[in-house]
C-alpha cells in the first residue's frame, strides 16, 4: 500500500544540504543547541521531549525528515521522530507515492524519488505528452530506456481500458430466461 500526499512542500534536490542551514537543531552563536538532546537513550523521556519540541517549531522538519528515511539513517531523533516512529516509516518509503514530489520533478527539479513516484513521472510524462529527451533528463536515465518506460506505461494503460471494457459489458442473457426483480434497478 503506498502512502500518497499532496502536500506543497521544498524537497531536497540531489545532493543539496542546503536546508540544513535552516535547522532549528544548527548550534550558533545566538542559539546554543545541545547536540546530545537529539541522541537520548530511550529511557530519557525529557531529552526526547525536548528534541521533539526544537522539531516541532522547524521550518525544514520535512526535508529532514526525508533525509532520514532516504539515506535509511537510524539513530538519533530527525524530523521530529524517534528511532521507533521512523522504523514503519523506512520500511514504506519505496511505497510513498507525493505528488508534489512528482509535479516538482516534471517542472524540471532533481528531487530525490522512490521507485512509486519515479513510475508516477513516466505516466505523467507519456499523459501530458513529455519527450522521450526530456524524460531522460528529468529521470537521469538513457533515451533508450525512457523510450522502453514509455512503451511499457502505453502498454499498460492499453491493459488496463481493455479489462475495464471486458468488465462492464454484460453477457447475453440465454433466451427463454424469465427476469426476476433483481434484475431491474430502481428509480430515485
């Protein structure tokens, strides 16, 4: 089951760490931050709540979030989150399908994608009528496979209509049948 929003959100661009520079949890002169509150051992409640607290007032909560969960970092408290939370989180990020995320890549951003939302580009692509060049670039892939990504998504879209049509026609009815009340729909 993949986890689908919509959420407008600034996600990171491959290999931009600019957003931590935007961090709360960034020690400075003017914010003296103790990095060791975002690495309690799980019996300390009051440093965990502290560093949930310093995440909850976050403008880049999310990207960080994201940062976790895409380079599989277990330790610590990111995004907000315990080691725990983010545990079912890891194990479902191929499955996260974000719109947002998709529409950003089609507009030409280099977003990290999950394999869920790379496929969602191929079918926005072949939908709104993308090049195979222009697929290629946004994916970071050959023309030859975007060509072969387009042929597989033209191929399933075709599947797809086909066995919906099949579907919704109903069979004939062998004659001499008499029809029953079911058979009828009702009126609103």
């Amino acid at each position: 089951m993949s986890t689908t929003t919509i959420s407008p959100a600034r996600h990171r661009s491959l290999g931009d760490h600019t957003w931590q520079d935007q961090a709360v949890c960034q020690q400075t002169e003017y914010n003296p931050v103790d990095p060791e509150i975002f690495f309690p051992e799980p019996d300390e409640t009051d440093k965990i709540t502290a560093a949930k607290a310093l995440c909850g007032q976050c403008p880049v909560r999310r990207a960080c979030l994201d940062a976790a969960l895409e380079t599989n970092d277990t330790h610590g408290i990111r995004g907000g989150t315990t080691e725990e939370e983010r545990e079912p989180l890891h194990e479902k990020i191929a499955a996260r399908l974000d719109y947002s995320r998709v529409n950003a890549t089609l507009a030409g951003r280099d977003i990290h994608l999950t394999k869920t939302e790379r496929r969602a580009v191929v079918i926005a692509g072949y939908r709104h009528g993308v090049s195979v060049e222009r697929l290629a670039q946004l994916l970071k892939i050959t023309e030859e496979h975007a060509q072969k990504l387009y042929r597989e998504t033209r191929r399933a879209i075709r599947n797809r209509d086909l066995e919906q049509s099949t579907k919704t026609t109903q069979p004939p009815r062998p004659t001499g049948e008499r029809l029953g009340r079911d058979d009828f729909g009702t009126a609103a």
